[in-house]
C-alpha cells in the first residue's frame, strides 16, 4: 500500500495522535464520530496507513483542530507520498524538523556521521550560538533556536531508557573554531561529559585518512524496535528521509567501512583533551 509505514505516514501519524490526545478523545470516541473502524485510526496514527487529504480534514475537524494554518501544514503530509520525503523551503523544513525531533525520540539507537561539525545532539550552547550567528540567523531567533537545538538532548538523557547514540566526527569539527575558542573549549568539555554517560560512544575520524564515506558529506540513521529504520540527510535549504531497504543497507555499509577509519575511544579522548590544551593556551 502506497504510504505504508514510511517516514511521511509515521510523522503524519504523530500529528494526528498529538491532535487527538488533546482533545481528549479515545481512539473509539474518534472513530465513531467519523463513522469508522476504530482499526483505521490506530493505523493512520501509527503510520502503516497513509490517509487520504480529505481524511485527514475530516479527522482534524472532529477533534477540533480548526487553526486554518494547523490544518493545511497537517494535510499536505497526506499528498504525493512517495519513496523519499524531500525538504525544499521554509515551510517543508519546519515539518522536517517536526519529524525529525519525533524520530529521535522514538528511536532505541541513533548512529550520526558529521565530518565538519559536533552533531546536533552533542552540541553545548555556545557552540550552537557561534553556528547561528556565523550563519546570519536573525538575533530576534538566535535564543530561541538554541533552547529548541538543546531540547533534542532529551532523547539520550533522559532517565527512562535513552537512546543509543554513536557519533562519528570528523577531526575537522575538533580542530574548528566555532563560537571562538572559549566556544570551542565549551563545546569539546561537553563532548567529553557525554561520551561518559554509558549509551553515548564518541570517535573522531582523522583528517590524514585515505577516503571514506564520511567525505561525501553528514547522515544520521534512525532505528527502531517497531518500524523500519531511517536515514536522515540535511543541507543549508533542503533535507530528505530515506527508508528503502536497499537506500538504508548502503548506509550500514558506509558505516561499516567508518568503523575502520575512526580511532577508538580512547584515542579519541586523548585527542580531544589535547585540542582542549592548546584552546586553553588561546585565551
């Protein structure tokens, strides 16, 4: 079935199931309203159906979404469901990240490649500000995209079962200058405190490496004890969730072939307590 469990059906589903919670609605209450199996509900909010628009208008109708803003942004994720989910523009990128936070948070294992910066859920304050304001974000949003950056932490802090997370960094992103150097010292501290924390592993891939897959640019999987898992990709103005089968085990490969290109743990470590020294030199 077109849709089934794909990464647009499953952040569609979020939302409905969002919406209907807090309407204070059961999934049978809603299904008799609308008129229909009370099944169909658990699957559109589970993502293994994808609704059709005018079903989702009428689902949005009747636990009273009526914001006319709300309601199209939830039913343009019911068109044009295809193999990948691409991102173009403003708007498409703010359901990304919509998608993108809900994934996280679902997720029991998070595996994210960044050959030029510390990946988003690694990132301290300071660092986060010197990327928006390098980045010309408006001051007016500067403090507020960095409490919702930060608030992504939650998926592999929290107390009751976190997520796994591995994160593989270039050397580049430890030897850069992101927020100044107080910034930077900030931010490899931090990165220091959450390599740890017992479900976070931190390595460094060296920049005097023969080529890799980390070369070819940043990408995050996603996995799941229910659902497929998914490869997320990002740029300055667009992103994509990919699913296929084959798209993810070409990932896995890619990772695979990282594993042998980046120190260990401990090497890691040492190289990030030595950046640490020479940064403490420069201020």
């Amino acid at each position: 079935m077109a849709g089934s469990g794909t990464p647009r059906a499953r952040a569609l589903g979020s939302r409905l199931r969002e919406a209907r919670k807090q309407s204070k609605l059961t999934v049978r209450e809603l299904a008799a309203r609308l008129g229909i199996a009370h099944g169909t509900i658990s699957r559109w909010e589970t993502g293994t159906r994808l609704p059709r628009a005018e079903d989702v208008a009428s689902y949005l109708t009747a636990v009273g979404v009526r914001d006319p803003s709300l309601r199209e942004q939830i039913i343009d994720m019911a068109r044009e469901d295809g193999p990948h989910w691409l991102f173009v523009g403003v708007p498409e990128q703010q359901r990304q990240l919509a998608a993108l936070l809900d994934f996280e948070r679902q997720a029991t294992s998070i595996t994210e490649v960044n050959p030029f910066l510390i990946p988003g859920l690694l990132q301290e304050s300071s660092y986060v500000r010197g990327i928006m304001t390098g980045g010309g974000v408006r001051p007016s949003e500067v403090e507020t995209r960095i409490a919702l950056r930060l608030g992504r932490r939650d998926c592999i802090t929290r107390r009751d079962q976190p997520a796994n997370l591995t994160a593989l960094i270039g050397e580049a992103a430890v030897r850069s200058l992101v927020g100044g150097p107080q910034g930077m010292h900030n931010q490899l501290t931090h990165l220091l405190d959450m390599a740890e924390r017992p479900n976070i592993v931190v390595r460094v891939i060296p920049i005097e490496s023969n080529w890799h897959p980390a070369m070819e640019g940043c990408f995050m999987l996603l996995e799941f004890d229910r659902h497929p898992a998914i490869i997320h990709l990002e740029n300055r103005t667009s992103g994509m969730f990919l699913h296929e089968p084959n798209v993810v085990s070409a990932y896995r490969a890619a990772l695979a072939m990282l594993d042998r290109f980046a120190l260990s743990t401990e090497e890691t470590f040492k190289l990030i307590a030595e950046r640490l020294t020479t940064l403490e030199r420069m201020l």
